[in-house]
C-alpha cells in the first residue's frame, strides 16, 4: 500500500474519520489521505483531533496500522482527546502553561 496524496480538505459530502468513526458533516475540515493499493485507489478521511494525536507521535504515522475506528480503543487517544476538548492542550500539541 502507498500513499498518493493527502490533503486539508473541507468535504464536500459527509464522512465518517477513519480514525475515530466519528461522523462529520459536509463542510468539516478533514484530512483526505488517498491511497493506492493492487491497482485501486481510494481515499479515507481524519479530522483534526485524530490527526493531531496521529502527528504528535511520529511513530505511529503508519496509517495502515489503524483498522477503520481502531483510535478510539487507544487509551492514549482518548486522553489526548479530552485534554484538547478540555483546552489543556495546544493545537500543537503541547501543554497549555508549559511551553
Ligand atoms: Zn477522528
């Protein structure tokens, strides 16, 4: 499998992230990630939070580690997830009042 493209994208239908499984309405601002694999091509789609988890440990930016929705059984991503919902963290991903 490898990657052809990916791109910030606001969708133009909705999708659900192949991250978390969440739905997002059309409009959303998404990360497109197309692949190609055995002479097909497709594209899935992450929102901010999932990516930003993605990107903040670069270990794991292998994306055909993750099963459709695998994320939310991550512990670690769950509690990423709600310090950014709760502002304890930064859009880059360090901690609020400890840069
Ligand atoms: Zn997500």
């Amino acid at each position: 499998m490898s990657q052809i493209s990916r791109k910030q994208v606001k969708t133009r239908s909705s999708h659900q992230c192949w991250g978390c499984g969440k739905d997002f309405p059309i409009g959303s601002s998404m990360e497109r990630q197309t692949e190609a694999d055995g002479g097909q091509i497709w594209s899935v789609y992450w929102c901010d939070v999932c990516m930003d988890y993605l990107s903040s440990m670069p270990d794991r930016m292998e994306d055909d580690q993750y099963n459709f929705g695998e994320l939310v059984q991550d512990e670690e991503y769950l509690k990423f997830k709600k310090h950014r919902e709760s502002g304890w963290l930064l859009s880059d991903g360090h901690m609020a009042g400890h840069a």
